[in-house]
C-alpha cells in the first residue's frame, strides 16, 4: 500500500531535506470498481519514484492517512473537482498534491485494450493545476514500464528553478537523444543540455542499432556527462561491411590508377623531350629542322614530320594519362575520407560456427571466426 511505501522513504530523508524540499501529497488514485488494487500499486510506485528524487518530501503515513480519511468525506459530500483536493491538501500542510484516475479501455467482450493513468499536480496554495501527464499502456505491465518517464515528465516542470546541466557522449554519431520522451538534438551535440534537476529518464536511438534506456539523475546547478554505447544489429553490421569494403576496394583501385596514370605521363613526358632533343643532335626534330634550314631534303622532311607526329601523340598520351592519374588521385583521396574503418564493428560479431564435410564423406571439421 501507498502509506508502507511512502513511509519507508520518508525515514531515508535527513531533517535538511525535509525542510528544503516542497511537500507533495499522492492519495490513492481513483478508479472503477475492480481496479483499485492496481490504482493502489500505481499510487505507491508513483510516490516512490517521486521520492526517489530527492527533491519533494512526500507525505508522512500519519498525513496519508489523513488525507484518504478526508478524500472519504469529500467524495460523501460530492466534491469531485481539483479546488477540493486542494483545499483538503491544504489543512495538511503540503505544497502540492498529485491526483491520478486509471482508467481501462476494454472492447465488446470485455477484454482488455489498454490502460491510462492520468496525473495531475495541484498547487494547494492557488488551487490550479501546474502539471499533467497521461501515462498510456497495452498492459498492467506495458503501463507499469511507461511510469518512470511519465513521472520524471511529470515533476519536471515543478522543477524549472533548480535547473541542471546534462552532458551526452554516445559512440554513434547521428544518435538522437530524448530525455523524458522529448528529442532534444542529436549527437554530436555542441553544447551541454538544460533539464531540471531530477530524475529523467534518457534515451538513445539510431537506426540499426538497440536503443538504449537508462535512468539519470541530474543535479541542481552541476552537470552530468552520460556516455551510452549503441549495440548495432547484425544485418547493420552486414551492410556497414559491405559498403566500407566497397570504398576501401574502390579508394584502393583509384589509388593504382592514379599511380599509373601519374607514371606514364611521366614516361610520355621524357619520351617526348627526348624525340625533340636539340639541335646538336642530327637524330631529334630539332636536329632534322635545322638540317631543312640549311637544304631542303624530302626525305629528311618527311622523318621530321614523322617524329613530329610521333612527339604530338606522346605529348596527348601524356596529358590524358596526367589527367585521368589527377582524377584518380582525387578520388581515392575522398574515397578515404569519407569511408571508414570496415571492421570497426568487428568486436561485436560472436562465435561463428562453419561445418563442412570432408571429401571422403566419413566425418566433418568445424572452424570459429572471432
């Protein structure tokens, strides 16, 4: 029951505490008949979870007591709205008090589709309501999982005065992060967030890896640093290989071609220079041309225009050749830049087993790959 639970947390609280910290009541949620056993459960985990923060002081068993013994009168007298919680919540001495209705959801045969737990925070000295939330479930147990972050949902704006700083590493980069159910950036993120202190709770998703749900508590005017690692699934793992290789393989490839092509523009450059020499050499094109100045010979005309072609298609094989060796070598380049390390998720892949049967057909081998 509410009143063992609220009970045993308030006996963990030091006087300090007691006297910082704003009082808040949770009464027993109301329900329809048959349910108030689980109305009952929920009222207790909720305080627990309140109390868990160390920011409210929950009331005492004695004020419970008192509180459900007045809850009684109010609902004989027909005061069903928030401004009669308050006024009664009042005469107890708390700050706020937190109602809650549970409610079933059931089809034509009775059958259960779903539960909602709505939450309320009454501020008992205005009488108006400073905080809702609606805690959905498939289930008892679906609505049960739902609680914590409904909760820390909940108190939070309760909580906007006694801000604190939350710090997320994640070892995915593009991981979204949620506190509370409300997406608050993506990894990396450039700056600290701003949450009040508190319970929350923090999740971290990314396509083809687990999420991950965790419970953190943020103090008051001090930062918290939260590092979560994703677990990816085998099938990302599959593509991820996949895809890097691929770049790999191709930076790899452009990084040949590049070679060769800077190479032969090279050689075709040298080539070229070569057949050209100068004129102290009667072989080279500039040799035979000055040899035409001097006498007109057709043949060695016709050997001058014969290396001069020559020399022309050196010179083009080499500028293709330096062009496409430039192109490579900036493909490659980027091809490393943008890929990745392809067994960077290696350590994550388990025990595989391979069999296969020897060519004699009489036995097998088995082999792991780590």
């Amino acid at each position: 029951m509410l009143l063992a639970a609220t009970l045993l947390t308030l006996l963990s609280q030091s006087p300090s505490d007691v006297a910082a910290n704003p009082k808040l009541a949770v009464p027993d949620f109301q329900t329809s008949a048959g349910n108030e056993s689980l109305a009952a459960m929920l009222a207790g985990s909720v305080a627990t979870e309140i109390d868990r923060s160390g920011l409210f002081q929950v009331t005492t068993s004695d004020q419970v007591r008192a509180l459900l013994s007045l809850e009684r009168q109010r609902q004989l007298l027909g005061c069903t709205d928030d401004s009669c919680s308050s006024n009664i919540a009042g005469q107890l001495g708390v700050d706020f008090m937190l109602n809650g209705r549970l409610t079933r959801l059931t089809d034509a045969k009775k059958a259960t589709t779903g539960l909602t737990l709505d939450l309320t925070i009454i501020d008992v000295k205005t009488g108006t309501r400073v905080s809702s939330r609606e805690v959905k479930g498939s289930s008892e147990a679906d609505l049960v999982a739902h609680l914590t972050e409904g909760v820390a949902g909940l108190i939070a704006p309760l909580l906007t005065g006694r801000q604190g700083y939350l710090v997320v590493i994640a070892s995915e980069d593009g991981s979204i992060v949620k506190v509370d159910g409300t997406q608050l950036g993506t990894t990396p993120m450039t700056q600290r967030l701003k949450v009040p202190g508190g319970p929350h709770v923090l999740r971290i998703e990314k396509e083809g890896f687990t999420a991950v749900q965790k419970q953190v508590r943020v103090a008051p005017d001090q930062v918290t640093e939260e590092a979560v690692r994703l677990m990816p699934s085998p099938d990302f793992i599959e593509a991820y290989e996949k895809k890097q290789w691929g770049l790999r393989v191709g930076a790899f490839i452009a990084a040949g071609v590049a070679v060769a092509g800077i190479a032969t523009f090279g050689v075709m450059q040298g080539q070229a220079q070569a057949a050209y020499g100068d004129p102290s050499q009667p072989s080279s094109f500039a040799g035979l041309r000055s040899s035409l100045v001097s006498m007109e010979d057709p043949e060695v005309r016709k050997k001058a225009e014969d290396l001069r072609n020559q020399i022309n298609s050196q010179l083009a094989i080499s500028y293709v050749a330096g062009g496409v060796g430039l192109a490579s070598a900036v493909t490659a380049t980027v091809l490393f830049l943008i890929g990745e390390d392809p067994n960077k998720y290696q350590s994550y892949r388990g025990p595989k087993a391979t069999a296969w049967l020897l060519p004699s057909g009489a036995g097998g081998a088995l082999s792991f790959d780590l």
